[in-house]
C-alpha cells in the first residue's frame, strides 16, 4: 500500500509545484503586458520582455532596467551589423560616407544608452535624496539616444541612395528606436511609481 501511496504523493506534489510554477509565470507576464500598455509599441514591449520574466517578477525596477539593458543590447547589434556594411564593396562614395555617418552616431546611441544603464542602476542602488536626479540623468540620455536613432538615416535622403542599404538600416534602426523608446517610458513609469504613487 505504501509503495503505491508515496509515487501518488510525488506525482501530486510535482503537479501543484508546476501549477505554481505556471500560475506564477502567467502572473508575471500579465505585469509585463499592463505594463506595456501604455508605452508607444506595446507589441514590441512584451515580445522583447517576456523572455525576461523570471528575472522581472513583478518589479518595476527590474522591468524598467532589463528594458534598458534590451536596447542596448538591440544598439549593439545595429552597431556590428552597420559597421559590417560600412566595410562592404558596391557602396558608392556619397553612399559610403552616409553609412560611416551612421556608424558613428549608432556609436554615441550605444554610449548614452549605457551611460543610462549604469546610471539606473546607480540609481536604485543610492540614497534616495539622489534618485531624481540620477534618473533625469537616464531619461536625458535615453532620449537623446533616441533622437539619433530617429536622424540616423537622414544622410541618406537625396542622394538616390541605394534603397537596400537604406532599408536595411531602417530595419536595424527601428527595432533599436521601438525599444528605447518602451525602455523610456518604462523608466518614468517607475520613477512617478517611486515618487509621485498617487499618479500612477
């Protein structure tokens, strides 16, 4: 009797740990999908995140950081995939000098968005008198970082560019853009959160 009594205990206790474990999954991930909603690409925001959950749980800090750290991550693939280009043949001179333009601001992109990861993380991590000011350091760079995102490809314009080379830095650039510009809202949300709960 009890040799098939303790498989049947196993076999309950392994059936409510992964309920809990999927119950909790999904919790998450319905914070990560609330959460989302009122940034500018809400699709993008959860697809981009919710691999993450594990790690975000239901922090804003850690939702906020971790979209940050996404797009730095997006910047610096941009920045490899462009820098590739710019060292290809078939590039015409005005062509390859729009590219190198490109380069070097995708190059400044992924320096203000690391600047705004170290100093989230700088932050949360300090005394409290010092977190709006660390953070409007963050959204400073985060938007200026999303600025040259959006200007990046404007060296392009009339030259009767190559659209392949063009459409493809856009691609590369938009992904980069969609997701500062979640990780963006994402950090005010958890700074009104922080600082202003009656606002949120």
């Amino acid at each position: 009797m009890a040799t098939l009594t303790l498989p049947l205990l196993i076999l309950s206790i392994l059936s409510i740990t992964a309920f809990a474990a999927t119950a909790a999954a999904t919790s998450t991930n319905n914070f990560i999908k609330t959460k989302c909603s009122s940034t500018a690409y809400p699709t993008v925001c959860v697809q981009s995140l919710s691999s993450y959950a594990n790690k975000i749980q239901k922090s804003p800090r850690q939702l906020a950081q971790t979209a940050l750290i996404v797009s730095l991550a997006k910047a610096h693939y941009a920045k490899a995939y462009v820098a590739h280009l710019a060292h290809s043949s078939g590039l015409r001179p005005k062509e390859s000098g729009s590219v190198k333009d490109c380069l070097e601001v995708i190059g400044d992109t992924v320096g203000k968005l690391s600047k705004s990861v170290h100093e989230f993380q700088t932050a949360v991590r300090g005394r409290s008198r010092d977190f709006l000011w660390h953070m409007s350091n963050v959204q400073t760079w985060a938007s200026a970082a999303l600025t040259n995102e959006n200007t990046c490809v404007d060296g392009f314009k009339d030259q009767n560019a190559n659209g392949g080379v063009q459409n493809a830095i856009e691609v590369q650039l938009k992904g980069v853009m969609q997701c500062t510009s979640n990780a963006l809202a994402l950090v005010n949300q958890f700074a009104n959160s922080k600082y202003f709960p009656n606002n949120v």
